[in-house]
C-alpha cells in the first residue's frame, strides 16, 4: 500500500520534476511540448498537496475553483508508474474533498490517452460538460493554453460522498 501524506515544505521541492518526468511519457503518444510545471511557490500554495513516498514519488495538486475542488494535477514518478501510487493519491485527493465538505471533484485530462480520462473513468469520474462556474473557468483556461493542440480534453468529475 501506498503512504499518502499532506506535503511537507522538504517535498515542494521536489515536485517540479516529478511532474516534468512524468510528462515525458506523453511523448510515447506523440503529446510533447506540454506546458512547463509551477513555480514551487504555486505548488506551495495550492488549497491541498498530497505526496506519495518519502522522498515524494508522486503528488496530487488540489486548487479550488470557483469554490470546487479541482485536481489540478496527478503525477508519478515514471519508475514508480503502474503499481497503484496514482490511484493512491486520488483516492487521497476524493477524501481530501469530501473531508473539506465538497460534493465532487473536478478535473481535466485527456480524453483519449489511457492512462488519463479511461484511468479515472474506472475510478468513478465521469465525462461532464462545463456545467459549474468552477468547470466553465477550467474550460476557460484549458481554452487559453490551447490544451487541445495536444489531443481532446474532457471535464470529468466524481462525487465524493
């Protein structure tokens, strides 16, 4: 079982090049050139930073949107990939939110990548329209960074009660 915890200021600096490791995978699908990770600062100041591993070998990066819980990102040390660390923290991520009295949890991802939209699907997520003002925000910023030049995005959430 994987050790999920709240992240520690020692952590923070390690999550930047968790996430830029774990991007790379997306070359295997031909998705390259996504955006470059936060500031260590954004990281620190997320509404909730939850790490897998001691040091970090993965995270999960919740913001509030809108007053929605949004898993603003997932990911896992390549090496680490593939033996439950990511399902770890989003079961982390869902009892972060139901604990801080939120209904659901939004995210995005790619619709058509299997460890993105078919992997949370299998959680419990399902495909949404932006239907909140916290999803039509995420729509609206998914929209200024030209997410979909890499592949179609989809809104997914999951009740968390």
């Amino acid at each position: 079982m994987t050790d999920v915890r709240p992240a520690t200021a020692a952590d923070i600096g390690h999550l930047a090049e968790i996430e830029r490791l774990a991007d790379e995978v997306f070359a295997d699908v031909g998705i390259v050139g996504l955006p470059a990770p936060p500031s260590d600062k954004d990281y620190a100041d997320a509404a909730a930073l939850l790490v897998a591993g001691d040091p970090p070998i993965g995270f999960a990066r919740i913001e509030l949107v809108e007053g929605e819980a949004y898993l603003d990102q997932l990911s896992v040390l390549p090496a680490s990939m593939r033996r439950g660390v990511g399902s770890a923290l989003l079961e982390a991520a869902v009892a972060w939110a139901r604990e801080h009295g939120h209904d659901s949890l939004l995210l995005a991802t790619f619709r058509d990548v299997a460890w993105n939209a078919p992997f949370y699907a299998r959680q419990g997520f399902v495909a949404v329209s932006a239907d909140t003002p916290g999803a039509r925000r995420i729509a609206e910023h998914e929209a200024a960074l030209r997410m979909d030049r890499f592949g179609p995005r989809v809104l997914m959430r999951r009740p968390v009660h």
